[in-house]
C-alpha cells in the first residue's frame, strides 16, 4: 500500500512540475509587415466629386459660349436670360448656402448644410455641399424653378460639389458666374509714427545736453552715471512710452539738486 501510495505521488508530482513553452513574434510582426506594404501602393480615398483639390488650366481662348450683350435676349428654355431666375451659391471655408431669387431679387428658396442635417465639422466637406446642391435643387423644382443662372461666391469645399448636386437634381444650369471678392490692396496699411523731437533724441544725446549745461559737479556726476546705466542696460532704450517718464525722472531729480 505505501509503496503504490509513493508512486501515486511521485506521479502527481512530475504532472505539476514547471513547462516551459517557446515564443514566438514573428507571426504579429509579420502581419504589421504585411499591412504597411498594402497601404504603400493605395491611393488617398477622396469623397466629393472630381475638381475639389485642384483646379484645371483654363482655357487660353474663349469659348462660343462665351455672354454677350445679345445674350440676355436670347431664350433658354422658353424663358429670357433676363428673366432666369438667380441661384446665389455662398462656399465658406465651413459651409455651404444656397439661396433661390427670381429675376429682380425676390426671395423664393433657400438652405445651407446645416439645415439639412449636417453638424459641426461635417458642414465643411464636399459631401454636404452636394447634399445640400441636390435639396436646394428639389425645393426649387416643388416652387415652379426649373432653370436658373448660378452666381458663385467664395472658395470652400462645395464650391463645384453643390452645382453638381443641383445638376442631379433635375435643374437646368443656364450659367455660372464667379463673384468671388479679390481683395488686389489688402488691408489698410498702419498710421504713420507720431515724431516728437525729444523721441528722435538719442538718450546718450539727451543727457550730454543736459552735462553741457550742468553748473555743478554732482549734477555732471549723476548725468555720467545714467549714461553709463543706459550703456550697459537696454531697459531704457526700447520702449518709445517709457522715453518720456525717463526724461522726467532726470528732471525732476536736476531740479532737487
């Protein structure tokens, strides 16, 4: 009995004893391997339509479609230029409006990204710009607009992406103006520098002014001291406001002594 007890035992023993196991990384490194040289050879997912990063050569000679002043007689699908309702497109950097007038600048239709249900940043992509290109063109074919004249305002993302929203929508794009600002000056340029003759005075120049009119040794003493503060300290040099309450403060000490 002990001894079949012994090699139970001994048994129970080598079964829980240490196992050692070999690891091995190279299969988790090899699949990083593998998606790094997948991503090499694809391309940058762009969403919107084709147009909106870069911008073609124009043409060097115009068109025969090109306005003329026999344009705003013609007719365009039964209707005058002249009386072609107006489509006003305003891309910002992060939205998109499209307002809806007719001929003289009555209000009829309008609405933005926001309105349609896009928040935050996602008003700034080109996919919410031709989202709202395709509503703004089906609240105007529900108000009796079939056609209409697109006048273009400003460089954001759903500059092209809106028209071509409102292209398939069922609108018929008589034209497209650009009424983009281009600011040729720039801002207002800064006022010129009030100059006053204390101001365009040196304070090395001020002080030895002052030391050619010092009647007494401790005044020429103490104007030599400042100099030499200011020569070695660029604290009073420059600030222009602080010239003049360091002016006043040499007076006011010249006069007490």
């Amino acid at each position: 009995m002990l001894s079949s007890a012994l090699k139970n035992f001994s048994s129970s023993v080598t079964l829980l004893g240490p196992v050692t196991r070999c690891l091995s990384l190279s299969s988790t490194l090899g699949g990083r391997m593998d998606r790094r040289e997948h991503l090499i050879g694809s391309s940058k997912v762009e969403e919107g339509v084709e147009g909106e990063k870069y911008y073609e050569t124009a043409q060097t000679e115009a068109s025969g479609n090109f306005p003329t002043y026999e344009t705003f007689k013609q007719l365009f699908y039964g209707i005058p230029f002249e009386d072609t309702p107006i489509c006003y497109v305003k891309c910002s950097k992060n939205n998109t409006k499209i307002t809806f007038t007719d001929s003289v600048g009555r209000f009829q239709v309008m609405t933005t990204c926001g309105l349609e249900g896009f928040k935050n940043c996602k008003k700034k992509t080109e996919v919410a710009g031709q989202s709202t290109g395709i509503a703004a063109g089906l609240k105007a074919l529900r108000r009796g607009i079939t056609s209409a004249r697109v006048v273009l305002k400003g460089l954001g993302p759903g500059r092209s992406s809106s028209i071509k929203g409102m292209a398939l929508s069922g609108l018929k794009i008589i034209s497209i103006t650009d009424d983009t600002p281009l600011p040729e000056l720039g801002p207002r340029p800064r006022k010129q520098r009030k100059n006053n003759y204390l101001l365009l005075l040196s304070r090395k120049e001020f002080i030895l002014c002052l030391y050619n009119f010092a009647d007494t040794f401790a005044k020429k003493k103490l104007l030599l001291n400042f100099n030499n503060k200011i020569m070695q300290n660029d604290y009073y040099t420059h600030p222009p406001f602080l010239a003049m309450k360091f002016f006043l403060f040499i007076f006011s000490i010249f006069q007490k002594l």
